[in-house]
C-alpha cells in the first residue's frame, strides 16, 4: 500500500502514463495538467504537505520555459503542446520531457546536465 500522504506524485505519473484512459478519458496533455491541479488542489485542501516530488515538479515549469527558449507566461502544457502534432502527440511527448527533466535532476543537484539519445548513443552537453 503506498503512502499518499509522503511522495507519491511519480507514481500516479506512471500510472497515468501506463493506462491513460483509465485516468484521462484519452490522451490529452490539457486533462494531465487538469487532473495534476486536481492533484494538488485535494492535498491541499487536506492539509497535507507539499513533497519533495511536488517541489521538484514545480521546476519543470521554469526548465520546459528555457528548454523551448519560451519567456512569457504559457503553462507547461500549453507549451509542449505548441511543440507537438496534438493533444495526444503533446501527452506522450510529455513523458519524455519529464523523464529528460528527472535525469537532469538526478545527474547533478547544482548543475544540469543535458542527455539526448542519437542513433543509440548518448551525448551529454
């Protein structure tokens, strides 16, 4: 049984990203950020505290903005999805921004490290 109350955000990430119909209806990156404002909205109303995965998150808004060279006041989502086909297209492209965004995260707390895949290699910058 996980712990709502502690770190539980990637979690629901994943399980939205394995079944997202069960979550979203379909594919739309517009109701994954709606059901992430739900998300938070409940625990705050619960009076739980925001965790470590909810603070890091916080940042993707600032390194999605950078990432795509974005300075005015477009959401998260509605800048993937500028960058992508569709709603769908923009959903999945979602998980691979995120999952970029993690590892620059994970690489070096005071330095971010940028990782792309390339013909099956890896380049670091």
């Amino acid at each position: 049984m996980l712990d709502v109350k502690n770190e539980y955000l990637h979690h629901l990430l994943d399980r939205i990203k394995q079944r997202p119909g069960m979550y979203l209806g379909n594919c739309s990156i517009t109701r994954l950020n709606m059901l992430l404002v739900g998300y938070s909205q409940a625990r705050m109303e619960l009076g739980l505290p925001r965790t470590e995965q909810e603070k890091e998150f916080d940042q993707f808004q600032e390194w999605i903005q950078r990432k795509y060279n974005i300075s005015d006041s477009k959401g998260w989502d509605s800048i993937i999805l500028l960058n992508s086909t569709d709603e769908q297209g923009a959903f999945y492209n979602f998980f691979k921004l995120f999952e970029e965004f993690s590892h620059t995260k994970t690489n070096d707390r005071g330095l971010e490290v940028k990782i792309t895949a390339n013909n099956n290699y890896l380049t670091v910058s």
